[in-house]
C-alpha cells in the first residue's frame, strides 16, 4: 500500500521562559492580585524552563529531516536557538523562524497577552506561511528515534495516536458538584475545577457532536492538516474567540489536538496508532525511576517520543542524568 504524503511536512513548537522579567510582569498583571495557587492553569510549573527546547528543537532535526520548516511561537521572546544550531546543524539555520503571538492572534490581540496553550494552539494554524501539513508540539516533547513522514501523515491525512476512552461521566458529575458547592456554601461563584486533561479532550469530542466516547490522544506531537482546521473554525468565530478569552487554561475549554483528532474522525480519517511515546514525570521519584523510563526509551522500539513533565523541579544530580542521556542519543 502506498502511504507516502505529497505534501510537505513542518513543525511547530511552543515555548515560553517563566523566569523572563517581563514575561512575569504581565503574568502579575493578568493575575490581578489573586494568588496564582487559586487560579487553575496558573501554576508556576506550567511556565519553567530549563532549556528543554534545544533538545526538542535537535530531535527534530536529527531524527526527522523530512521536516520542511520548524516554527517557535512565543511571546516577545528570544529562545537564542541560532547558535547551537550552526553548530549541529548550520545548513538548517534559514528553515527556523521566531513567530510572536502577535502574529497567530492577529485581528484578536485584545486577548493578548495569554498564559494560556489552549488559546495558543487554538490559533497556530495562523502562521503565516505554514504548510497544510504539520504536527504542533511543546517544548517537553522530544523525538527519541528516527521517524518516517508515514509516522505523523499517511496520504496526507494525520495519524491520530491515542486510544478510546468512555465519556467521563463521575469526573464531570464530580466537578459539577464542586462548583455548586463552591458557589452557594463557600461564596465563591468564580471557583473553576482545575482542568482536566481528560475533560478538556471530552471538551472537544461533545463539541463535535460526539456521545458517549472519545478518542483520548496523549502527550506527543500532533499531527494536524490545517486546511481541515480553518474550513471548520472560519465559519464558527464565535467558537474560535470563546477559546481564546481565556487568559488561563479553564476546565470549560476543549483540548486542541482532542478538537483537531474529532474532526479529522468526523471527516472518515482512520488513520489511528497506539501512543508510542514514554511518560517522565521525574520529580518526587523512586530510586531507579529515571533509569527504568530511560531504558525503556532506548529497548522498545515502539517508543519514538518521550515527553519529561516538570524537569525544572528535579535535583540537579537527576537533571543531569536526563540531559545528559538526550545529549548522548542525539550523538552531541
């Protein structure tokens, strides 16, 4: 069978430094004087940076150099990319641009600025000149193994990874209590339930039309055609701006590789994969945690992502481990 994609592939990848003076300006700025600990999705981790992005950004280029351009969405800031990569990978220099939020939230920069990805991958269809086909990504995933193009796209069409789950009814019979309870006893009408990774994705599949299942996707790279995703969202604005309202993430938003997924199945794209990806949440382990998930990565070779949550959080002896092992799979 033939599955080879005709049109090219790029990547796009968010980044955000929460230790930049300015950056932490305008958080404060949003948050109003609340504490951010009762603010869902303003959680201090959410915004740490440990460099993580030179390791994406390299796993990309060593392991998929089918990718065509790599784009970097932030906000007025400068992840300082250029030099490490003349260094591994000089003839690659002219295909990574800096795209500003500015620049996908044209024509809505009233909501700007935004601490929120949901509103942020809402919108990166919008950079300019991005290929029909491309796969969005944080800068917590990597790539840990070569790739083939027939691994995000097959004829052009997203491979969705991910499994069924059913409709999350107690975890949304769960949080509708919590809110009543929050609203009448405690007086506190604007109490929101921390959002759900789950219900976020439940979110997305209701939204389009879904009842009593959806297609659960993990944290890899997404794979999207952004020609499905502007016909569907040029002719329903109102959906478009309610997701991006939100300065921080809100359990009543949908997940956005969730939303994109649900279209694609609504579509016929049955183009369906298992996760294949390893989970590190490093921070607060066992002793071995970190070489077992790491071993994993290197025997199984059906795990071609690995995602670290939290690094920033971990002792540095255990930093060290994890950076030094993606420095010694990229060959630097």
């Amino acid at each position: 069978m033939n599955t080879r994609n005709k049109e090219p592939i790029d990547a796009v990848i968010t980044w955000v430094d929460g230790n930049d003076p300015n950056h932490q300006l305008k958080l404060e700025k949003a948050l109003g004087g609340k504490v951010r600990k009762h603010i869902p999705g303003a959680d201090v981790t959410r915004f740490g940076n440990l460099n993580e992005l030179k390791y994406s950004l390299l796993s990309i280029l060593t392991f998929a150099p089918f990718i065509r351009k790599i784009f970097i969405v932030t906000d007025e800031q400068d992840p300082e990319v250029s030099a490490y990569i003349k260094k591994y990978f000089p003839e690659r220099i002219g295909d990574i641009r800096i795209v500003d939020h500015k620049e996908i939230f044209r024509q809505y920069e009233k909501y700007l600025p935004t601490f929120n990805s949901r509103a942020i991958e809402a919108v990166l269809w919008r950079i300019e000149g991005l290929a029909d086909d491309f796969i969005y990504l944080s800068d917590d995933m990597f790539l840990v193994k070569e790739i083939r193009p027939e691994d995000l796209f097959i004829l052009d069409k997203p491979v969705m990874r991910g499994t069924w789950l059913p409709k999350p009814i107690i975890r949304n019979f769960w949080n509708a209590i919590r809110k009543g309870v929050h609203r009448h006893f405690m007086n506190n009408p604007d109490f929101q339930p921390k959002p759900s990774f789950h219900v976020g994705q439940w979110n997305a599949a209701e939204l389009l039309g879904f009842k009593w299942r959806y297609f659960f996707s993990s944290h890899t790279p997404h794979a999207v055609n952004r020609k499905t995703v502007e016909n569907y969202l040029s002719k329903n604005p109102r959906l478009i701006e309610k997701q991006i309202s939100y300065k921080f993430r809100h359990n009543e938003q949908f997940n956005c590789a969730s939303f994109y997924y649900h279209l694609e199945i609504k579509k016929g794209n049955r183009n369906f994969a298992d996760p294949s990806f390893s989970f590190l949440h490093p921070h607060g382990r066992k002793e071995g945690y970190i070489d077992r998930k790491l071993k994993q990565c290197e025997e199984d070779p059906t795990k071609i992502f690995m995602n670290i949550q939290s690094l920033e959080l971990c002792n540095g002896k255990d930093q060290e481990k994890i950076i030094g092992w993606m420095e010694k799979n990229l060959g630097l």
